[in-house]
C-alpha cells in the first residue's frame, strides 16, 4: 500500500489555484439522508457539470513524497478543467506527519474537506468520528459501486457504514533483478529465474546460489565467507514489514498474525515455523541482509534491487518507478508460498470530513477521483494500481502486458481488515520487538511475549 509505505521525506504542501465558481455545488453540511445537495448533480461518478449557484473553494490532504503529490496534481488539474469554476487547494504531508495533522484537525475542528485514507487507520480514526458516511450520497447519486471489488469496500466500512471509497489497490509481489541473473559473473552457478508461482524451496535453493562473497564462492560452497558478502541472494526484513510482507506469508502457512479477537497469533505452531525460518535464512544460511546490511544498501528493503547487490526482494506494485527510475531490468512472480499462495491488496481511499461545510463539492471531488474518469487517469500515470475496474484496460495499456500480474495477484489477496490494535502492533511497537529477534539477533519468544501483553 502505497498506503502503509513510511515515507522519510519533509512535509511538502502544494497549493493549487484555479479561476472558481463550483458546478453543482451549494452550501451543505448536510449528513448524506433525504435530499442532499449533492442530489441530482449530474455526479453520480464524477462527470459532467451542473449549475452552480456559487463560487467555492475545497480543501484536499494526502500522505506522499513530492512526487507522488505532484502526480494528484496532476489529477486534480484534470478535474478543475473539467469543472472550472471549482478550486481545490492540496495540502500534503510525510506518512508520519499526516496521521497526527488528522488527529490534531479532528480535535481541533479543522480537518480538509476531502482527505486520503488507509485502510488500516479506518476503525482507529472512525473512533474519533471523522468520517462522513458515504452510502446515502452514493445512493442518491448513482455512484456505481459494482465496479469495485466488495472485498475493498468492506476494507474502507466503519460499523458496516462506508465510509471511504478504495481508489488503488496495489499488491505486494517478488521482484528479481534479470542482469544478475544474466552474468555469468553474478551467477557463476546459473541458477534460474523464479518462476511465476515460487515456493520457498525454490527460491531458497536460487538464493544460495546467487549469494556471493568477495572471492566469488556462492553461500554453501566450501571457503564460503559470510563476513565478505558482496552479493546477496535476497533480501528480506519480516519484523519491519509486517503488514506487507509477514502477515501474507503466515496465511500462506496456515497461520495469522492477530487473532479476531485483536490477540496476537504468533505462538501456534504454524506461526512459528514461519518466524524460525525466516531466522534461518539470515542467521545460519547467510543468504539473507540482515537490518544492518539493509541500512547499508539504502535503508528501504524494497528498493535493495535497486543497489545492484540483491538478487531478489519483495516490493509493492508501485516500486516499478523505482526501478525504471534505477535502469534496473527487473522481473516479476507472486510471493513466494509456503503451502498456498498469498499476497496483500492495500487500499488508499478517500473520505469526506464528517464537519465539511461544502458536502456536494467535496462529493463532486470525491466521486470524481474514484469513479471511471478520475481512476482511468490515474491508471495512465502506471503508478498505482486502480481500484475502479473500469480502468483496468487503461492501466494495462500503460503499463504494458507484464505488469498484468498485479491485477492477476489481486485474487491471492488475504482478507485481514485492520483494527485499532493491530495499527499500533504494526507502526507503533512491532517492529521495535521484532526486527532484530527475526534476524536471528535476540530471543524471539520474549519479544512475542511482550507484544502479546501490549495487544491485551
């Protein structure tokens, strides 16, 4: 999830102007029952412009780099053409800095109109009553909700309400860097490419061979050392990536990562061959970085491929940029499995504040960036995953025919709707506990023992 990406980057804001005077759009604040403003708007999924009675200005948030804010410019440029007499000003922020500006806006009654939201942070933020429930403007509008998949929708429900409408859904998937694969030099053992559906056997069997020390043995050889590694075979780090990475892998094997009673799930047996072998590959077969390693190669272990000394790593949808951006001739396969395939879909959204003075311009926005037209255009950008289907064929046209796999790996997506406890195991504690004991450097049941009493 583009969505659960920690983002080290500075606040950016940028403010977007246009000449105003809102299509459809009156004074609102209305709470989306009976007649709404937004009735009959001609905005049923976002097109077409209806007679405005004034001229308004709307507030827009979301979590990203510069890039990434440049490109929902982009977009929003698209829509006040398309309603020029509507401003919509964007305000962005860092991962970190935008959850706690929404609890800061929240208590302090000033949250923008219209705002990103993750799927993991729905029952922590619908607690504080943000959101605006949304099935009575959709309704009203027409807003055609069997074009996306039932299994995001429910992830943006709070108490069965809508809450938020799923505007990507970007999947988790194993990248593999094809040059080194190529070279007899970084593959003296020329081991194989991963095929399309991995299991762990396989891939552990290419990473020992594609893991290299300084004179050129590949891990298991005699005269192997692991303490001159100048290429790594793959590159993982469970205990920081939880969410996207972990927890697919548990299902994979039968096991959980939090119970549905919110406990954590990590002492069946199930759970803890995955955790031991993960430990393995890094403490003992010396094929895998180690976290200190990974600060080393750049700090983010999705973007290790990058470095030219990884053969193999997991990533998200949207790190083909990355990639691109790196000149790195990559390839692509689902997750590696345990017993069955499995990955996770990660949903951004986009909400209305609960507290919007201006409901049927936010409305407008809202229905325009999530429905066919406003995805369709973010489709061409073949930077996110849409979660409207009626983009779909545009995504592929721009992203051609082999990133087809990440709307293919959407059916092996887990079901595993985030509570608030949950987001505080995986971004407030987790990964404090458990990226070194899963690395093989520290006492992994003490460490799950205390994140056990911390979810009680």
């Amino acid at each position: 999830m583009k969505s659960m990406r920690k983002w080290r980057f500075g606040t950016t804001v940028l403010t977007l102007t246009a000449a105003l005077a809102l299509a459809g759009c009156g004074q609102s604040g209305g709470n989306g029952d009976g007649e709404s403003p937004a009735a009959n708007a001609d905005a049923g999924n976002g097109g077409g412009n209806a007679a405005t009675a004034e001229k308004e200005t709307i507030t827009y948030s979301q979590w990203g780099t510069a890039e990434e804010l440049q490109r929902t410019q982009e977009l929003l440029d698209k829509f006040m053409a398309a309603n020029p007499n509507m401003t919509v000003k964007l305000e962005g922020k860092d991962w970190g800095s935008y959850w706690d500006g929404l609890t800061a806006n929240a208590a302090g009654g000033t949250l923008p109109d219209v705002f990103k939201t993750s799927y993991a942070y729905i029952e922590k933020y619908g607690q504080l009553g943000i959101f605006k429930e949304l099935d009575g403007l959709l309704a009203q509008n027409g807003f055609d909700l069997n074009i996306i998949d039932k299994s995001l929708l429910g992830l943006h429900q709070y108490q069965g309400k809508q809450v938020s409408l799923p505007i990507d859904a970007n999947v988790i998937v194993w990248y593999y860097n094809k040059a080194l694969f190529a070279d007899p030099k970084t593959n003296p053992k020329g081991a194989a490419v991963p095929t399309l559906e991995p299991t762990w056997d396989e891939i552990v069997d290419i990473a020992a061979k594609m893991t290299l020390d300084k004179n050129g043995k590949s891990a298991g050889d005699p005269g192997f050392d692991p303490k001159n590694i100048v290429q790594w075979g793959l590159s993982l780090s469970p205990g920081s990536s939880m969410d996207w990475f972990l927890e697919p892998e548990l299902w994979s094997n039968g096991a959980k990562l939090v119970n549905e009673d919110d406990s954590l799930a990590l002492d069946t047996p199930e759970a803890q061959e995955v955790l031991n072998f993960f430990i393995d590959l890094t403490k003992n077969k010396k094929i895998n970085t180690t976290p200190a390693q990974i600060e080393g190669l750049g700090g983010d272990v999705n973007l290790t491929l990058t470095t030219g000394k990884v053969a193999m790593n997991p990533g998200g949808s949207w790190n083909t940029t990355n990639y691109k951006e790196a000149k790195v001739d990559y390839g692509i396969s689902y997750l590696p499995k345990f017993k069955t395939n499995q990955t996770v879909v990660q949903p951004a959204g986009l909400a209305i504040s609960a507290s919007t003075k201006h409901e049927a311009a936010a409305y407008k926005l809202l229905a325009w960036l999530a429905g066919p037209e406003g995805e369709t255009e973010l489709a061409k950008q073949g930077y996110s995953i849409p979660a409207n289907k009626a983009a779909a064929d545009a995504y592929v046209q721009t992203v051609g025919e082999a990133n087809k796999i990440f709307l293919d790996a959407q059916k092996y997506g887990i079901v595993s709707p985030f509570t608030a406890k949950k987001t505080d195991l995986v971004w407030t504690y987790g990964e404090q506990a458990l990226k070194l004991p899963l690395s093989g450097d520290g006492d992994l049941q003490a460490a799950i023992k205390d994140l056990a009493s911390k979810m009680q």
